[in-house]
C-alpha cells in the first residue's frame, strides 16, 4: 500500500512539474495554430471567401440576411474576409466603428467556424478608431483566429493559417497567407499616389516564414494560397488591352481591357481592376517574390466590387471575389465566392461564386425590399464606370491626333 502511494505521489509530482512546460508550449502556438484548422475525413476544406461588407453601424438588414444564407447554404470550414470589413468613413466616432464591427462579428459569433481577415483601404478611413483598437474587438469573438504579431512599420496584420491534414495531425499540408495590402500610398514627398500594396517588410515576413514552413515539409514548398485586399498590379499584365468597343471590355488608365480566353468559367469584369500605381517598382516585388518562392497557387483579392474572375498568370491565379455591399456601389452579381481545397491535389483547388439570386432565386431581384437597397449601389456603379470610359475616349482621341 505504502509503494503504491509512493508511485502515485511521484506521478503527481512529474505531472505538476511538466504543467508550466505544457502551458508555455501553448502560449507559443498563435492563434490560428490554436484553432488547428483542418482537412475533413473526406479529405476536403472549404473556405467561403466574405468581401467588402464594407457597411457602417447601422448594418443592412438584406446584409446581414444575405450573409447569413450564404453560410448557412455552402456550410465553410473556414470563412475569410479580404478586407474593408467595415466602412470607415461611415463609423465617425469610436463607438460607431465598433458597433460596426460587433455586427459584422456577431453573425460569424452564431456558426462554430473559424474566421479570420485582413484590413482594407476603408477600415480605418476617416474613423477614430485605429487598426490597432479594431484587432482588439476581434479578438473578443472565439470564432476568431486573426491577426497575430506586432505590426510592422508599413503595415498592420500579417500572418499564416497552417491547415493540417485532420483533427489529430500536426502535419502542415496546405496554408493561407492573409497579407496587409495597405490603404493608400504615400510616397516620399508625403503625398498620396494611388492605392497601397503589399510592402517589402511584410514580403520578407512572408519568405522567412515559408522557408521554416519548407523546412518542416522535408523540403518541399507547402501550396498556398494569399488573401488580401488590394489586387497586384500583375493583375494588368494578365489583362488583354483591346480597341473600344470590344465586348466585355471595360475602361481604365485611359484604355480599354479584357480578360484573358484562359479565364475561369464564369468570370467578368465589371470595372478595372484598381490596384497599386503601376509606374511604383515596389509594387511589383509581391507576385516575383511568390513566384520565385514556390509555394503560392492563387492570389485572392476584393476591393473591386462589380469583378469576379480567376485569371492564370505565370503560373499563380489571379482571384477577384465579388463584393456583398448594400452601402457601396454594387450590381445584380454581389456575393461571394467559394474554394474547396482537396487531399488529392493540393496544386489545384475548386472555386465558385454564390450570388443573391443563387440564394434567394432569380425573382428576388425583382422584389421592392431588394430593389430599394441596390438602388444607390448600381447608380454608384453606373457613375463611375461612365467617368471611367469618357476618361478612356478622350485619352485615346488625344493620343491619335
């Protein structure tokens, strides 16, 4: 009897001894480790792709409606937002932008399904409430599994989602890079030239952190796939320039341009693309980067509302999601889009898009209650698509003379 207690005794001693090394091993994984993001026993993983809710305090209530059918009908493993989560400019006090962002997160709040994202150019526009204080309220909601790290001098919330092979493996097989692809840029002089990108700082980040990834894989690259906001202005090149008038073609930078024949079923431009100036070398380093590293299959952004294709570039796709907006300009297409990674080919992927008439059928747009709340939304559309081409004429009539 003795013996046995003096066993059971020094059990309890090793165990008590082995606790604080257990917590602190804990305390190092991130968040998104924590949350152990996995493939399902069927060997799949679905992410459903949430962009530019982009709404203020006083949540849409089609919004909110659409969002939540949208979950309830695709059922994701994992739900991402490629930023301007919030409208900025509509939230001008503290609270504002909270209650923004509490009602946004108290939909995700009601599924058991981790979310992360990243920040847009609207996050923080013209709103108190700074990125630093939004990734607090985040952080609040269990569901969610984001933004871990300090933030860097140029921006503000980069991180990785490993995603492991099943609930009771450590084996990293897949991975989500969620990059800050900044707000506007400011270049030397302090004056802002166009739409941010995705900055050397967080680039070095991201080449550090897939070679450990790399490491741990026996050598091999781990697939990946970036979400973030803004497009890379690789997205021109991958583009076809085309006379005026060619169908599908839409106007930007003073000319005319189409996507490629090797598009993805189902994509359209609605409007051009709005990336970074082109004219700045800096932002061309993010696609060379992850070209030459490996290990990126697509490249997924929002940011331009009314677009939603899938475009092979040198060997990377270039992913617009549409947006789901009912308080910025939008058209019959908002929505969302959808990735269903598999096992057997992780080089690869499965991607669609979920409207509102895929989720309310086809005479939902005719309803009142939709029709009131598209409203400003497509006359937003309509106002800068019309600028957009008249810019276009007069630049190629002037060009010809």
């Amino acid at each position: 009897m003795k013996k046995a207690i003096a066993v059971l005794m020094s059990v309890c001693l090793l165990f008590t001894a082995l606790l604080p090394a257990v917590f602190a091993a804990d305390e190092e994984l991130t968040r998104p480790e924590k949350a152990h993001v996995s493939f399902n026993e069927d060997g799949t993983l679905k992410i459903l792709s949430v962009a530019d809710i982009q709404d203020g305090p006083i949540l849409t209530g089609l919004s909110e409606k659409f969002i939540r059918a949208a979950i309830e009908k695709e059922d994701p493993d994992l739900i991402l937002m490629p930023g301007d989560n919030i409208a900025g400019y509509l939230s001008l006090t503290k609270s504002a932008a909270e209650t923004a962002i509490r009602n946004v997160m108290d939909i995700f709040d009601d599924y058991d399904i981790p979310v992360a994202g990243v920040f847009g150019n609207h996050d923080d526009e013209n709103t108190p409430l700074s990125k630093a204080e939004q990734v607090e309220i985040y952080k609040e909601y269990d569901c969610y599994i984001g933004w871990e790290g300090e933030p860097m001098e140029k921006s503000y919330g980069n991180y990785n989602i490993p995603i492991y092979a099943s609930a009771d493996s450590d084996q990293v097989v897949y991975n989500i890079w969620m990059l800050d692809s900044g707000s506007y840029y400011i270049d030397e002089n302090g004056n802002e030239n166009g739409y941010g990108f995705v900055y050397q700082e967080a680039l070095d980040w991201y080449v550090k952190t897939s070679d450990e990834l790399k490491a741990n894989n026996g050598g091999q690259p781990v697939p990946s796939m970036v979400f973030q906001h803004i497009a890379p202005v690789q997205i021109y090149d991958a583009l076809v320039e085309v006379p005026a008038g060619t169908p599908g073609a839409v106007a930007k930078f003073g000319t005319y341009w189409a996507l490629p024949d090797d598009a993805g079923e189902g994509s359209y431009l609605g409007e051009g693309p709005c990336p970074a100036n082109l004219d700045i070398p800096e932002a061309r380093y993010e696609f060379d980067t992850m070209k030459a590293q490996g290990d990126v299959v697509a490249i997924v952004f929002g940011h331009d509302h009314i677009n939603s294709f899938v475009v092979p570039y040198e060997g990377i796709d270039l992913i617009s999601c549409p947006g789901c907006t009912f308080r910025s300009y939008n058209d019959d297409n908002r929505g969302f889009r959808t990735f269903t990674l598999n096992m057997d080919d992780l080089t690869t992927y499965e991607t669609s898009t979920i409207n509102y008439a895929d989720v309310f059928g086809a005479e939902s747009l005719n309803s009142l209650e939709y029709k009131f709340a598209a409203l400003w939304s497509k006359l937003e559309a309509f106002i800068s698509g019309f600028i957009s081409q008249i810019e276009a004429l007069f630049k190629q009539l002037f060009n010809t003379l």
